[in-house]
C-alpha cells in the first residue's frame, strides 16, 4: 500500500464526499466553459489570432488526429439534411459567447431578402362578364344537356294514336263516374249511338256531367265472345282450350268480312274517322283523308316482317316506312324494291306461330319464289364474273353470301317500331283486298284459332258491338290530403281522352291523368308524330291537308268538332304518346312530359 494512500486512510478528514466531487465537477465545467468563451471572443476580435490559433493547433499531433479522423458514419441511419443540425450548433455557440456578442446580435438587424420572381401572365379563367353580372361561373359552364326541358303546354290536349288500357283521373272533387242515375245512363247511351252532341244540340237529353261522361266510356267492337280477351291478344288473358268447330270459323270468318267491308267504306266516305284492325300479331289503323294532315285515306301497319312486305311487294302494293332509319332507306326513299323477293306470301298471326318452324308448303313457296325473283343486274353480274374466267362454283358461293347479307340487312328491323309501314291512297283499297283475301289473316293454330281479327271503332257499324269501359271511383290520400281518383279500364281508343278532358275542364281548376299504353302500338303513335314532323320540315302543301278542310269534310264522322279539328292538326303539339297529362287553369292549359 502506499504511503499517500495510507495517509489518507488514517486521517479521515481528507476524505471527499460524493457532493464535493460534483462541485468540482461543476467547478470545472465551468471554467472550461469559461476559457472556450474567452478563446471564442478572441478569435472573433481577429483573422490574426485565428490564423495563429490555427497554426498552433496544427502543431499539436493530439489534435490533428482527432481532427484528422471523421466520425463513422451509420449505414442504418437516415438521410437527413445536415444545414439544420449545423444552424442549431451555430445558434447554441452564439448563445454561448460573451454579453458583448450576444448584444452584438441583438444590435444587428434583420433583414429578410425575398426574390423577385415574377408569375407568368396567363389567360383569366373566369370571364370578366361573369363578375360584372354577378353570375356564379361553375352554373354557366355546365352542359346544355343537363337543363331540363320545360314541360309541354298546350290549350288543347294532344291526340294518342296508341290504344291505352287505364286511364286513372285524379282530383280534388269527386267525377260522377260511377252510380248514375236512369236518365243519366240512358241520355249518354242515346247521345253516343246517334252521335250527338248533347252540348250543342236542343233536344231533351240529359247533358249532365253525369251522362256526358258515361258517353265517353263507350265503342264498338266486333266480334266479340264473352269467354275471349280479343284485345290485347295474348294466350296469357285465354285459358279456354276448347277448340272452335269448323262451322262456327265460318260463320265467324263471314260475319267478319262483312263488318270489315262495312267499316271500310265508312273511312272512306269520311263517316268514321278512324278504326282498329287488331291482328295476332299485327295491328293496323285505318284513318280518313284529313285527319293528321294527311289528304288521302291512309293506313298504319305495325309491326311487319321481311315476308308480310315481300307479300304486299307481290300484290303490288307501294308503302313507306316513316320509322326506318336513314341508313338504312339510303338509295331506297319509298322502299318499295328494298326487298329482295325472298320470303313467303303468308306472315303469321299468332305470338305462338311466331316461335314456331315455317311450314315445308311456305319452304317450298320461298324457293320457287327465289328462282323466279332474279334481277338483271345479278344476271349482268354473273354474266361479268363468267367473262372473267371466274369458276362456277365461286359464283355460286359469291352470290350466296350476298344475297345472306342483304337478307340479314332486311331481317334486322322485323317485329319492331321501325318496321312500320304506311300505305295512302289507292293502295289501301289494294291492302283492303290483301287483307280479305289473305288465308294468313285470321290464325290457324293456338288458343285463338278461326278467331277473326278484332275491329275496334268510335262508330257503328254492321255486325258491332257496343262496349263500355269499366269505371271505378275511390278516395286517395296524398301528402296529408284527399283526393278523388276514377279509373277508367278496357280499351281505350284516341277520341275517349278529348272527350274526357273537354269535360273536366269545364268543372275543374285542376287535374291529372294518367294513362298505360298498349307496347304493341306505340309505334302508330311515333310515326304520327314523324309524318308531321317530315312534311314541315319539307315544306309541302300537298302532303299536308288543312285542319280547315279536314273538320268540314268530316263532319258527319260521328264526333264533335273539337275532338274532329283537334285530330285534324298537324303541329308538334297535335300528337304526343304522354303518359301523364297536367291541366292547370293558372298556367293556361295542358301541360306533359
């Protein structure tokens, strides 16, 4: 052991305690402290202090070999931008110097440089209209598309050539629709039968609101068999299965042509406006010279096949097709020669035929129809492959192809609106004859077999049957309020809805209707709208009749004038397929979408 140690061992008043040992620790941070802040002011008061402060750090070897060796760096640590680090050293060193430096850097002033950068000079975004008018700019660019269109609104309520199936009135007083009294029901039944108009006339009727509407409720229809639905025609609505004997076809077929005849020349005479022929699968409105602007007796034939035009084609019938695009009547404005020849001279007439395979005797006529239909210029074309060398077979296969496409091109618009046709003029006589005559007509399998086609008009004829709609009135509630509501169910032709809303708005501020539409004839409809829409952008006096001429050639149609002159129109607002129909005495008239 050694003697100091000893020493101090034995004497325990040299024995330092942990508290002294910081304090001189303490003492001597701060005199290290203290002696870097006097080295920091000195270099700071000179370059040549510093430059022999340095020189004279460069001779120590301890010092250059701390300064010499950097500190490792960690190949796991982050990236981190260093100036940070260094400002923050910097800062804390400053805050470490004498007072002089520190009031030194309280005296300077500081002076933050921003550059000039200048923005380039770019178009204005927003119009300067746009904030003169105070408009907001995102509503002015949106679309056009989007607006939506204001509502229709006519004085006049527009004509549907559709058949509808209901038709519900709702308002805020009740409509004597149901629960007439005697004299009621008998004044609409006589005023409707000898088509009088109990608003105009003198005689002792009843013109009550009462029996001006179960007037409007009524048509005539032939045939008509209890046990069937023959409007619409669906298997569906037919759950007998009992067959009809052969004898009782025939009297049908009779009585059918007949009826048929009869109607026929009514519209021609101009004494019934309009009438229905309802077919299996296929419905045709005939209508009078005048009405819808047309000045010839016309005809409306939806839908229609490659083989029902290949038929009329045949007996030489000349039609239009007002619904066929443009691409496809390109080189063919009358369609009268688009089709090829292919295709038989019977069309089916039941939605259960359609399913079904053709016929071996129709095979055979779409064949010998095929041979027989050869144009001149397939000859000509044929001929032309021949002189060049062309083999047989090739020909063959070439004309196959073509006449595949041609087939497809015509097939492509069977069983729907666009396959529509119209026949004006003479040739509805010729169609009249096709029609009688055609075995096809009347169908020969399914549920409604030997069962004419059904006849549906607003006026009598030989061998009708006078029909009435069924009518129900009920109270409905909506948003907190009563209403009234009556709905008119069966068939219901275009002079019924006229006839109703003439009524109504002699007695009510406000009402609504609501119609469902028969799919099969909304084409009948379209086109109407198109045939008006094409004659004024054509420009044509002849093609169209003025509504003028029209109402006084068919005043002896059997309706009133406003129902006659409001079917005679030809404007944009004359015909409209609505679905729901707005009066509001406050805006003016009807108003639809």
């Amino acid at each position: 052991m050694n003697s100091n140690t000893e020493g101090i061992l034995s004497n325990p008043s040299q024995w330092k305690r942990p508290e002294d040992i910081l304090k001189m620790q303490r003492l001597k941070r701060k005199q290290r402290a203290l002696q870097d802040r006097m080295n920091n002011h000195s270099k700071a008061s000179g370059t040549q202090s510093i430059q022999t402060g340095s020189s004279g750090n460069s001779e120590d070897p301890i010092v250059n070999r701390f300064e010499a060796n950097t500190k490792r760096k960690n190949p796991f640590s982050r990236i981190v931008d260093p100036a940070p680090k260094r400002q923050k050293e910097a800062h804390s060193s400053e805050l470490d110097a004498g007072e002089d430096t520190v009031f030194s850097l309280l005296s300077k002033p500081q002076t933050v440089v921003v550059p000039n950068l200048e923005a380039p000079q770019t178009k204005a975004a927003i119009d300067p209209r746009f904030l003169q008018d105070q408009h907001c700019p995102v509503a002015q660019s949106l679309p056009p598309e989007l607006e939506e269109e204001p509502p229709k609104t006519s004085k006049l309520a527009p004509i549907h050539w559709s058949i509808k199936s209901k038709l519900r009135i709702i308002c805020r007083t009740p409509i004597p629709g149901t629960n007439l009294k005697t004299n009621q029901e008998a004044s609409g039944l006589t005023s409707f039968v000898r088509c009088i108009d109990s608003k105009e006339s003198s005689t002792g009727l009843d013109i009550s609101p009462g029996a001006r509407f179960y007037q409007a409720t009524l048509y005539w229809q032939h045939p008509y068999l209890p046990w069937f639905t023959l409007f619409p025609r669906n298997s569906r609505n037919n759950h007998t299965q009992t067959p009809l004997d052969e004898s009782v076809r025939a009297v049908l077929a009779k009585e059918w042509i007949i009826s048929f005849r009869n109607l026929f020349q009514l519209v021609r005479a101009r004494h019934c406006p309009y009438f229905y022929l309802c077919a299996n699968s296929f419905t045709v409105l005939f209508r009078a010279a005048g009405i819808g602007g047309r000045v010839e007796t016309h005809a409306l034939l939806t839908p229609t096949t490659r083989g029902m035009r290949a038929a009329l084609k045949q007996e030489e019938i000349e039609f239009t097709m007002p619904m066929k695009k443009a691409t496809q009547t390109a080189g063919d404005n009358l369609n009268r020669s688009s089709e090829s020849g292919i295709g038989n001279s019977s069309f089916s007439n039941s939605s259960e035929e359609q399913s079904q395979t053709t016929t071996n005797e129709e095979t055979a006529d779409r064949s010998l129809e095929a041979d027989a239909d050869e144009d001149d210029d397939d000859m000509d074309g044929e001929q032309w492959l021949e002189s060049l060398g062309v083999d047989a077979a090739e020909i063959r296969k070439i004309s196959d192809n073509h006449s595949k496409k041609q087939q497809q091109r015509e097939c492509g618009a069977d069983y729907s609106d666009q396959s529509l046709v119209l026949i004006e003029g003479p040739e509805c006589q010729a169609f009249f004859n096709f029609l009688l005559n055609a075995k096809s007509t009347i169908a020969k399998v399914g549920r409604l077999a030997g069962i004419p086609p059904t006849l549906l008009a607003p006026v009598s004829f030989a061998g009708a049957t006078l029909r009435t709609l069924q009518t129900r009135s009920t109270k409905i509630q909506m948003d907190g309020e009563e209403y009234h509501s009556t709905e008119l169910q069966g068939v219901i032709l275009p002079h019924i809805l006229p006839y109703v809303t003439d009524l109504l708005c002699e007695s009510k501020d406000k009402f609504s209707v609501t119609l469902a539409t028969v799919p099969s004839t909304t084409a009948l409809c379209d086109a109407s709208q198109r045939l008006i829409s094409d004659s004024d952008k054509e420009n044509d006096a002849s093609a169209l009749a003025g509504p003028v001429f029209g109402k006084e050639n068919l005043s002896d149609c059997g309706l009133n004038k406003r129902i006659v002159e409001n079917m005679c129109r030809a404007t944009k607002d004359s015909v409209f397929d609505t679905e729901r129909l707005l009066y509001s005495q406050e805006a003016g008239g009807f108003s639809w979408s």
